[in-house]
C-alpha cells in the first residue's frame, strides 16, 4: 500500500521494557506516549526500535535509536530532538554479559597475562532453537587463544584459563580483546559481544567481575535519514529517597502560606518557587506540587493560594489562566491525579462506539472524499452537501452523547474537583465583580474542564487511558473534529 503500520519498542539494556500503540497506516506515526522507567543503577543503554507490524509472519524491523547513559549523562536537561533511525544489523545487536578474572604480576621474567574466562550470561540467540553455541576468543598482543564451546545454551561456563606471555615493552598500548562467538558447523560463526581492557590498567591491579559485551565499533557510515528519523525527548534522573522525617522541614517550608495565610506573600517558598521556574520546568513542578500537597491534605487550599496570586496579577479577564502558569499547570495536574477514573468511566461508553463504528466523518470542503463517503445506496454516491450533513448529524449524536454523559455525572465528579472549582468561581467572581465580567467565572471553569480535561481526552484516548490502542486515521479525524 506505499505505507506502514509502524510501532515502538523501548528496551533497556536489550531488554524489552515498553511497547508503543500501533499507528496504523501511516509513515509519519505521532504516538504522544510517554514512559516513567525505574532502571537498575548499573544500566549501560537505551534504545528505542521502530518496527512494522504485520497480520501474517514476523514483524519488520524498520530501525532503532541507541543511547547509551553515558550520552544522556551528557544532557543535563535530557535529549529532546530529531534522530536519524540506523538500520539494525545482527552483529550489532549483542546483549549479555562475561565474568572474567584478568591478572598481570607485577614481577616476573617473561611476565604472563593470566585471562580466566568464567561464564557468561543472557547472551543472544543465535540459532532456531533459540539458544547459541558460544564459545570465547582472546587476543592479545598479536596472540589469540580459544576456549571450548558450549553447546545450546545461552548461559555457558567455561571455567578456563588461558595465558600469554608478555615481551617487554608490549605493556604501553596494548590492548586485551575478548570475544565471544556463536560457533555454527556449516557457514561462519555469529558475533555475541566482545570487551576489551588496556594491559596498563590490568598490570598490578588485578581486575575482576562482570562486563558488558559491546558491539563491533560503528563504522558511523551516514545513512542520510533513508530510513527516517524519531522524535524523542529522553531525560536520566536520579533520585536518592530518604526516610519521610528528613523531608519535614521542606514539606512546613512549602506549606507554611498555606498553614500561616497572615504572611507576606512575596516571600514565601511558593512565591519563589513560581518565580524561578522556567516554562519547560513547570509541568514538572507543578507535578511535584500536586502530589505533596495531596499528601498533606492541602491540594485544594493550595490551588486556592496559587490562583488568587495569578488572579492578582491578571487585568484583562479575557486571557485569564491562559498562559501556562504554575497555577494553571498545578489545576491540569490536579485534575488528572484526582480525575481520571472519573474521566474513565465518564468517556469510555461514547469513545467506544466511536471506535467500533468507524464513520467516515469529515465537513471540510477541501478534504472531503466522496469515494470515502460512499454507501450502499440505490441512489449511488453522496455529493458532497450530502457528506457534510450526514457527518454533521453524526459528530451531534456523539457529542450529545459526550454532553450529556458530562452533565450527568454531577454525583459522580471527585469531591475534591468539585471543591476547588467552587473556590475558583468565587475566586474570580471576588476579582472581576462588574456586571459585565458576569461570565467570566465560568469561563474560568470551562476553561480548564473543558480545554484542559475534557478534549485532550477526546482528541487522544490512548494517553488518558481511555483505549489501548491509537485511533486509525478515520476516526482520528472524528475525534479532532469532536475535540473542537
């Protein structure tokens, strides 16, 4: 058909740890998905493969990103860009590790480099049966010795010892090469990993432990974005939890403005905190935000005080909380960890039908497809009047579905929610009290119920989640036109 079905799979250290929704005929897929990965503190790579699924037979790898955590290190602020897909070839894709014991004395007359190959474990497979044949190859100095081979297994041990005497001199740029190979009977051996060691770091240190293998260098050949390129935005963060009574002093520190409303409110630790915060750092502490105040009890008086300083700033009510403030953002947040089951149970019965019906739905003159809008009719194709008005009384009974699932579910809205839009009403009532500004506090509500809960959940379920999967372009098309 001239396009795909694509999809992701994030892996971590070769292990797979997530899987995207597939976009469904599409070569320019947006997934919008986003990941909270808890990793081991050792973990060497990430990457992400891209991959075409298939009805009948294996899946199409189309490409991968790899990252390795010394490369997101180096991003303080994270990876966040555009990057070219490179093609996925078996003797790069390795995993598995090999635990090695390597000894070079200090004295002696020749001096002998000493390799103990142990084991190894969860390396690739090679062969049908799902297993490998690996055995071990050591080179050094223009030496190369071989272990045996263990035959069907990804997990060998080899337990041998394998020595080579040293000439002098040969100690300063030399390098100890292992690797490990998958030994095939007919054809050539497959490549597993391999690791390497400078001899000036193993002389009188013996070294000792598990090692990650690698693959063969990249030969870094341009591959000019043929296989096209993937947005991601990748951030390594370190956290260090502490028992609850060490974080006492900053949970009063934050909530003292609250507790203590008779405070000047300029200094405050909030009123700092909004301040300093960047654009691209709101959303996070806002976050942040919102959870510990949950914690405490405090999310509603704390949206309270955040709101009446953003009300004290604002003059025109027209743009009132349409900049993406701390207050604004900390309402979003609050909504989805307070909301979403409602939101849930609210949606779902009219996304559904949404889905199982797939109409073709579209008012747009210049889109309208009439090939696509044909049914089975003695009179033959719709014109295009016809498109547009049997679209527009679909896109009614959905939305009078949508609308009347929300103006029923009063009893069924958090508590909570319902709480701090009262206080915000009154809020902006209190700020804007002129007859002609009358609205203006419930446009305030609309505002984020609507623009900021309602149809973002609408227009893509699979991140509120409403369904498992991303919608196909057709009904993608009835939700955005739902959405606005």
């Amino acid at each position: 058909s001239g396009s795909s079905d694509p999809y992701c799979l994030v892996k971590v250290d070769n292990e797979v740890v997530a899987r995207t929704a597939t976009v469904w005929r599409s070569l320019n897929p947006f997934w919008g998905e986003e990941y909270n990965l808890r990793l081991p503190r050792g973990f060497h790579s990430f990457a992400v493969y891209v991959l075409d699924e298939d009805t009948i037979g294996q899946d199409d790898v189309i490409g991968k990103i790899s990252l390795s955590r010394q490369q997101i290190l180096a991003e303080p602020r994270g990876v966040d860009s555009w990057l070219s897909l490179v093609p996925v070839e078996p003797d790069k894709e390795v995993q598995g590790e090999i635990y090695l014991e390597l000894q070079v004395p200090e004295q002696g007359h020749p001096r002998v480099l000493r390799c103990h190959l142990i084991e190894a474990r969860d390396l690739a497979p090679r062969d049908l049966s799902g297993t490998s044949d690996p055995f071990a190859r050591v080179s050094c100095c223009g030496h190369t010795l071989e272990t045996a081979v263990v035959k069907k297994t990804r997990f060998p041990r080899w337990h041998q010892l394998l020595e080579f005497e040293l000439a002098e001199g040969e100690l300063g740029e030399a390098v100890l090469n292992v690797q490990v190979w998958d030994w095939d009977i007919v054809g050539k051996n497959d490549f597993l990993g391999q690791v390497e060691f400078s001899l000036d770091a193993i002389c009188g240190n013996p070294t000792k432990g598990w090692f990650q293998l690698l693959p063969f260098p990249s030969a870094a050949e341009e591959q000019g974005g043929q296989l096209g390129a993937l947005r991601l935005a990748v951030r390594l963060v370190e956290d260090r939890v502490l028992p609850a009574p060490y974080y006492q002093p900053l949970i009063q520190l934050l909530t003292e403005p609250i507790l203590c409303p008779a405070q000047p409110p300029t200094g405050t630790a909030l009123a700092v905190l909004e301040e300093v915060t960047s654009g691209e750092s709101r959303q996070d502490v806002a976050t942040k935000l919102v959870k510990i105040f949950l914690g405490q009890g405090l999310a509603v008086p704390l949206l309270d005080y955040l709101i009446t300083h953003e009300l004290a700033r604002t003059t025109d009510p027209n743009i009132l909380f349409r900049s993406n403030s701390l207050a604004s953002k900390s309402m979003e947040q609050f909504m989805k960890a307070v909301g979403l089951p409602y939101l849930q149970q609210l949606l779902q019965p009219a996304l559904n039908r949404i889905f199982e019906e797939k109409r073709y739905v579209e008012l747009d003159p210049s889109k309208i497809e009439l090939s696509r809008g044909r049914r089975i009719s003695f009179k033959g194709s719709l014109s295009e009047t016809q498109v547009q008005e049997s679209s527009l009384e679909l896109l009614k009974g959905y939305l009078g579905d949508i609308v009347d699932a929300i103006v029923g579910s009063v009893e069924k809205c958090p508590l909570l929610m319902r709480v701090a839009f009262k206080q915000l009403r009154q809020r902006v009532e209190e700020r804007f009290p002129s007859a002609q500004h009358q609205e203006v506090q419930y446009f305030s509500i609309s505002g984020f119920l609507f623009l900021r809960f309602f149809a973002p959940a609408v227009l893509t379920p699979k991140l509120f989640g409403l369904r498992e999967q991303h919608a196909e372009p057709r009904t993608a098309r009835t939700l955005l036109l739902l959405a606005k």
